[in-house]
C-alpha cells in the first residue's frame, strides 16, 4: 500500500511539475517574447514591421514588397484586361490555387510560390510564347526585345519589382496612354530605378507601385495645368 501511495504522490509531482514548466513556458513565449519583439520592431523598424505599406494622399494603397495588377476590367471570356495607362508588373502564375482558374495570376497571397514547372514543360513554354507575342504586339517592339521577367513569374509569384527593361520597353505606350511626353516617362523611370542591394547583390529594379504612383501624381498635375 505504501508503494502505491508513493506511486501517486510521485505521478503528481511530476504532472504538477510539468503543468508549472507549461503555465510559466506559455507565459514566456507566448505572451511576453512576442511583445518584446513587437515592441522592438515597431520603435526600430515600424515601417517594415507595418508590412512596409505604400501611402498615395494619406491612403494605403499597397505594400512595396508584393505586387499587384493593373487592370480595367474583364473581357467577355473573364479574363483581365490590363490598364495600358498604368506599368504592367511582371506574371504572377505560381502555385495551384482553389479559384476557378486553378492557377495564381491575381498576386493571390494564400497561393504563394513557384510554378515548378521545368523549362522543357509544354504548358510553361506555350504560356511564355504567348505573353512574349503579347507584350511586342502591345509594346511594338520586336519578340526578340522583350525581357525575360515580361514573360515569367518570379519564385513567389508576388515579385513588386520589374527589370528596368521592361520598365524602358513600356514607357513609350504609358506616355502615350497619358498624353505625356516619353522624355517625361523616361525620367520618371530613371528615377526609380534601385541599384543593386550594397553596390553587387541582386539587379537592379523598379518597384510598379512606387513608379504608378508617381506617374498617376505626374498625369494629374499636367491635366490641372
């Protein structure tokens, strides 16, 4: 009978012991780690911390770190029709989703990723081909001109940056969209086009959004005049 008691009040201790590590461990990093590093983030870095949101006149329009697209409706199969007013971001065409398209081309968060498709597949190459006639027929510029990133999506399919290439290739239909001068667009371009990270890391880019905000400011200040 004492062994048995001994048995309990041990197998007590220990579920005591371990209710106490769990109660003080949640405590730990559930609520007190988590508004410590909240708190950092927000004195050190609120901008990033905040999703590093894109304002336009006091309105968060975006995020700089995803992309978006720029369209102006449906034609009659349901498909989008970009706004040619606007710069184009590169495909968005990653990861299977649930939607009725089956595929991600609307810079779908929950879907986020590769396509996995090899370079040899039939359905990648096919698509390529038909954005790469796309973009010269709608750029009028030769197949041969049209950059890699006009024809395919990057590793998240959420890439907010395009190459300044294909922002150059665009900027003559966009002025023409807007009645401003191409000279004017082109600056424009220029002007927000990032350098590689340090001087050597990555390419450099041009982040759509920050470069349609400036262009829709630009278009709105020569129509007031």
């Amino acid at each position: 009978m004492t062994a048995v008691n001994n048995s309990v009040r041990n197998t007590a201790r220990l579920i005591g012991a371990g209710l106490r590590a769990l109660l003080v461990l949640t405590v730990l990093c559930g609520v007190v780690y988590p508004l410590v590093v909240t708190g950092v983030a927000q004195a050190a870095f609120p901008g990033k911390a905040n999703g590093s949101e894109v304002s336009s006149h006091g309105r968060v329009v975006g995020s700089s770190l995803i992309g978006q697209r720029y369209d102006k409706g449906k034609d009659k199969a349901g498909n989008p029709v970009p706004d040619l007013k606007f710069f184009q971001p590169r495909p968005s065409a990653g990861l299977g989703s649930n939607r009725a398209n089956g595929v991600n081309t609307r810079y779908d968060l929950q879907v986020s990723g590769a396509s996995n498709l090899g370079a040899t597949n039939t359905d990648l190459v096919k698509a390529v081909k038909e954005r790469k006639k796309w973009v010269a027929d709608t750029y009028g510029v030769p197949e041969s001109k049209v950059p890699a990133d006009a024809v395919t999506s990057s590793g998240s399919g959420l890439d907010p940056d395009i190459s300044p290439a294909y922002a150059a290739l665009q900027a003559d239909r966009v002025a023409r969209e807007n009645h401003l001068p191409v000279g004017t667009v082109r600056r424009l371009v220029e002007r927000h086009t990032d350098a590689r990270a340090l001087g050597f890391l990555g390419e450099p880019r041009v982040n759509v959004l920050e470069l349609n905000i400036a262009l829709k400011d630009l278009a709105a200040r020569r129509a007031k005049g």
